[in-house]
C-alpha cells in the first residue's frame, strides 16, 4: 500500500482512511521507528530502492 494514498485499491477495499499506529520493526523483530517517523521512514527506504531500481541496481 503507497502509505497516505488512500485512494489506491487496497485502501478503498478495506475503507481506510488514516493509519492509527505505525510502526516498523526490523528483521530482528526491534523497533526501528513509530508514528510520523516510522512513515518518513518508509518512505525514504522506498524512494531509495526506486533510485537504486532506475540505475539498475538492487539494494542488498
């Protein structure tokens, strides 16, 4: 789900209209970041791999 377009098919299936708690975890199951933070950052890791897509690389 693109977090804040809540005009996209999964947020229109499900009728959402805001995220009441967010949180990112790492794979070792730590919390990495919450709130606003946790949505900037979210958005930061996916405009970076959208980058590393457009050269052609992968983030490993």
């Amino acid at each position: 789900m693109n977090i804040g377009d809540f005009d996209s098919p999964v947020s229109q299936q499900y009728a959402l209209q805001f995220v009441p708690n967010f949180k990112v975890y790492d794979a070792a199951g730590q919390l990495k970041a919450e709130g606003r933070e946790a949505t900037n950052w979210v958005r930061a890791e996916l405009q970076q791999r959208q980058t590393l897509e457009q050269m052609g690389l992968e983030k490993q």
